[in-house]
C-alpha cells in the first residue's frame, strides 16, 4: 500500500504546474509557431498540444482536450497540418519553452536547484508511463524523446504529469456522464475561476453555455440560484477531485514524500521566478499558483 498521499500528489503537482502552464502564455510560442506560418492563436495552442498525436483530424483533438467547443478546433484542425508538420510544432514548441525558462532562470537554468528538480520529476513521470492504459493524450506525449537540457527534463516531466492528470480527469468526468461544456460549467460553478473566463477561453457561445446550464438543473447538479452548485452537484464535483487525486498518485511514489517535499521546495522559488520574468501569465493564476507554494 502506497504510503504517499493523494493531498502530496496534489500539492506538488500544483506546486510545479507553471513550468510547464507558461508555455500556453508565453509570447515566445507565437514567435516560434508564426515562423512555420501558423498565425491563428487558436492553431498555435490546438495544433502544438495535440501535435504528438502527428497530423490527426480535429476529431481526435476534440475528444482528448474534452471542453473544448468541437466548431473552435475543426476551425484550425487538420487545416494546422497543411502549414507545419506535426515535428516541426513539436520542435518550436520546445524551443519556445527553452526561450521562455531561460527568461525566468537567466544563469540559473543549469543550476543545481534546476538538476535536482528535474531528476525528480522525471522519476515521477517515468513512473506515470507504466499506467498509460487509457491515457491517450500522456502516452503521445510520453512517446516523445527526453530533451537533454536539465530545464527542459523538467518542463517535459511536467508536462507528462499534467497529461497523466488530465486524462484520468476526464475518464472521471465521462463517469459521471458530463459532455465537456457541463463539465466546464460545473467547474466555474465551483466558484474557482469566473464563468466568463471558462466560456470565452473554450469558445462556447452564451446560448450554449445557457442551454449546458438548464440541462445541468434538470439533473439537480445547480441550483436555481446563478451558478450554484447544489449539495447533489458538490458531493459529486468533490468526489471527482477526490478520486483525480487518487489516480494520480502513483507517478509520485516514485520519488515518496520525502521526495514530494523536496520538488515542492525547488519549485517554491523556481515558479515564483517563472510568474515574474514578464511571460504574459495571466494575474488571476499567477496568484493562485503564488498561493500555492507559499
């Protein structure tokens, strides 16, 4: 039995998660992605996260990123395919994670704290590839080589750990039998972040946000009173947090609790550099990941 907690696992997935979230803020990824011809903010985030897939119709996309409008991704995929192979995103993408780690960690980027918090990380996402069944998006991505640089083992250790996440997330999510806009709005329901901010960033139009919403009270998961959860809708949003927790613990036993702690503490400087080296991150998560590893 596992002597590491679902809350560690939690907490230091969280505590690492900027430095691999700033590369959907940095403005060195639109640099990169318009020098292969990709313009479209939309086509830049779609195409370079759904990449290791290779050139796969918006289908695929649409079903793994779950809560997303299908319209917004079948706007830009697989037409994103036609301007820039596949390898040729991948490749920029990393290149702009590079650009931005060593905007946030100048001298530092070699650094031992950077060795260290990279060797953890990939023991943990090296863990997380032994339980890819039923994760698609973590194994395209866990199917990609190891960079060599110490900063970008941790940003594609990072980076596996959020897919490895987010896959079990979603499975949850299907469970509970939520289309990815009821999905959606049962998280703003949550209170965590503003409805509008969910709609607009997932392209969902307010009649259909509306119609996600009715269809939700229908089923007793909100209230009648603005975006409510009601007490059916929190135990069942709270047990899905629960149990994400729970599978995604394994990758971090890898390293223990001892372990866990250590990576916290790296990150606690190493994010915190990352949200003040002028990366575009947004002031609403900037804070909450500063939140984080206070």
């Amino acid at each position: 039995m596992s002597t590491l907690s679902p809350a560690t696992a939690r907490l230091t997935y969280r505590a690492l998660e900027p430095v691999h979230g700033m590369i959907y803020f940095s403005p060195h990824g639109p640099q990169v992605y318009r020098e292969l011809g990709i313009t479209d903010p939309r086509m830049m985030y779609f195409a370079s996260r759904s990449a290791a897939f290779g050139p796969v119709p918006a289908e695929v996309t649409i079903a793994t990123f779950f809560n997303f409008n299908p319209a917004a991704v079948r706007a830009v995929l697989p037409a994103a395919w036609n301007l820039a192979a596949p390898s040729d995103i991948l490749h920029a993408r990393l290149a702009a994670a590079d650009r931005s780690l060593r905007q946030a960690w100048g001298a530092d980027v070699d650094g031992p704290e950077v060795r260290e918090a990279a060797t953890l990380a990939r023991q943990a996402a090296e863990r997380a590839c032994e339980r890819a069944h039923g994760r698609p998006l973590f194994a395209a991505h866990a199917a990609l080589p190891w960079p060599a640089e110490p900063h970008l083992v941790l940003w594609h250790a990072q980076t596996l750990l959020r897919e490895f996440r987010g896959d079990g997330h979603v499975a949850l999510l299907l469970t509970e039998g939520l289309s990815g806009l009821e999905a959606l709005i049962t998280h703003a329901a949550t209170g965590e972040i503003p409805p509008e901010v969910l709609r607009i960033s997932r392209s969902w139009t307010e009649q259909d946000w509306a119609q996600g919403v009715a269809a939700l009270r229908d089923r007793n998961w909100l209230t009648d009173r603005d975006l409510t959860l009601s007490t059916h809708g929190a135990a069942r949003r709270a047990a899905i947090e629960t149990r994400t927790d729970e599978l995604s613990t394994h990758p971090y036993e890898a390293i223990g609790p001892d372990g866990c702690d250590r990576l916290r503490k790296l990150a606690s400087t190493l994010t915190i550099r990352i949200m003040d080296a002028d990366l575009a991150f947004p002031p609403m998560l900037s804070q909450r990941y500063r939140d984080t590893v206070r």
